[in-house]
C-alpha cells in the first residue's frame, strides 16, 4: 500500500493515488479515547470566580483560500473549526462571569492580523485559536468510493500550543490549565512523537512550545494558544469530534480551566 508522509499542522497539501478501499467505520473496542465506546466526564459548572474574563476564539484558517488542513473525509480544516469554535462559542456565551467574542464566523473571514487588532482593541484577556491537526504517515482511502482522501489512524489526542520565546507566566499557565482540564474530561493529550525540529515538549502533558513563531502566538499582546482540538486524519477521532457528547465535554473544560484562570488574568 502507497504511503505518504504529511507535513505537521497540514502546511502542505500531499498528492494522493487512487485510493484503494472504501468507507468504513472502526468497529468499536474497549479502551481510552478515542475508541468509539470511550465515555468522555464533563465537569460541572464551577463557582463564579468573582472577575470577568474577556475571551476571544479565533477559528483557524477560514481566509480566503487558507482553508486549513485537509481531513480524513476530504473535508476542510476551516469549517471544522468554525463548527467546533460556535458550539463552544454558544456554550461559553451562558456563562454569566465571561464575555466571549468570536473572531471569524464564515468561510471568507478576516486574515489574521485583523483578528489580533480586533482582539486587541475589544481588550480580550486571553485567546484561543482552535485548529485541527495532520500528523505522520497517511495512506489514501475513499469514503465514498468516488474521492481520494488522506487517512492515518494512529497518533489522536489534543495539543496546546504556545509561544516558545517570551513566554509570561501567564501564557504558560494558561496552556498548563487548559490541557491538564481537557485531560481531566477524558480527551488523550498527544505524546508529540512527530513534533520534533518543531515544538519543545513541556513537563505538562498535552503542551508543546511553539519553535516555528506562528504568528497567532507570536503578534498576540495578551495570553494565547492555539488548540489542535484532535488528529483530522484519524476516523476514529475525527468522527467522536462530530458528536454533541464530545464537543459539551470539550466545553466544560474550557470553563474549568477559564474559572481557574480568571483570579489571574481577569478583572474585577
């Protein structure tokens, strides 16, 4: 079977033969996530940390022709981003001691810079850029017996990203929160096998600093990181990211780790 290696974060598009095998689904087995059976523990709601945060959520790519990696069911980064970031967006919006802004809601959205400025002049205490990930070897399949689409069921889990040189304490802090809350809902955090030459791995599970100086992290005034929600070219994984139960989960550790955050980095 033809095997291709893809470029982390999806930089590059690979030129895939013609597949050799169609749709079909992981039958589920027991174990960890992502396996189709695993149960995923959203948290309660926490306390009101007694301060506002401002959050911005930027979903990835979405400007013009950047439409991101692409994923196991040929589809485009961008509108899974944008999917993901509105669940999250409309959960986070219930929460009375937050203010959220969303910095892209369509496929035609500013370009990165003019999502820092906004962010900048609205005065959001942090930022979160959600992303989707490619990683290592892909063999070509068909999910409908018609398309060539990259695939690699190996390698799932989460990462945070964050900015390697100058790092505050509180940017730091805020990558250690969320990826230890994102553990603690049941997501797996990415061991970073492929991240070599790219990411440094910190002691902290899930966290890798950003050697590559991706201008989201870079230009960003205030605390940020990027979160590549899950491998896009694992089935398995892919397919759980599309489930209502994974996204809430998802949402209620965003909200843990935010209310931990807020003495912090919020106001008063």
């Amino acid at each position: 079977m033809t095997v291709l290696l893809l470029a982390s974060l999806g930089c590059h598009e690979p030129v895939l033969p013609e597949p050799d095998h169609a749709w079909q689904l992981p039958q589920p087995a027991p174990g960890a996530w992502p396996r189709l059976d695993a149960v995923l523990h959203p948290l309660p709601p926490p306390n009101s940390p007694g301060q506002v945060l401002r959050v911005a959520i930027d979903p990835g790519h979405g400007t013009g022709s950047n439409h991101g990696a692409t994923g196991v069911h040929c589809d485009h980064e961008m509108d899974s981003n944008l999917s993901i970031a509105r669940d999250l967006v409309e959960e986070l919006d219930d929460v009375e001691w937050l203010e959220v802004r969303m910095l892209r809601d369509d496929a035609d959205g500013p370009s990165y810079g003019a999502r820092l400025t906004q962010a900048e002049r609205w005065r959001a205490d942090l930022l979160i850029s959600l992303h989707a990930d490619v990683r290592g070897l892909i063999t070509p399949w068909s999910p409908d017996g018609l398309q060539s689409c990259p695939r690699n069921d190996t390698e799932p889990g989460f990462a945070v990203l964050v900015r390697d040189q100058g790092a505050s304490k509180e940017r730091m802090l805020l990558a250690r929160t969320m990826a230890a809350s994102m553990t603690e809902v049941g997501l797996v955090a990415y061991d970073g096998v492929n991240y070599t030459g790219l990411y440094e791995i910190d002691p902290i599970d899930g966290v890798f600093l950003d050697r590559r100086g991706l201008m989201m992290l870079r230009r960003a005034e205030m605390p940020a990181i990027i979160i590549e929600t899950h491998h896009s070219l694992h089935l398995e994984e892919w397919v759980r990211w599309r489930e209502d139960d994974t996204r809430h989960a998802f949402a209620t550790a965003v909200i843990a780790a935010l209310a931990d955050l807020a003495p912090e980095l919020g106001r008063t």
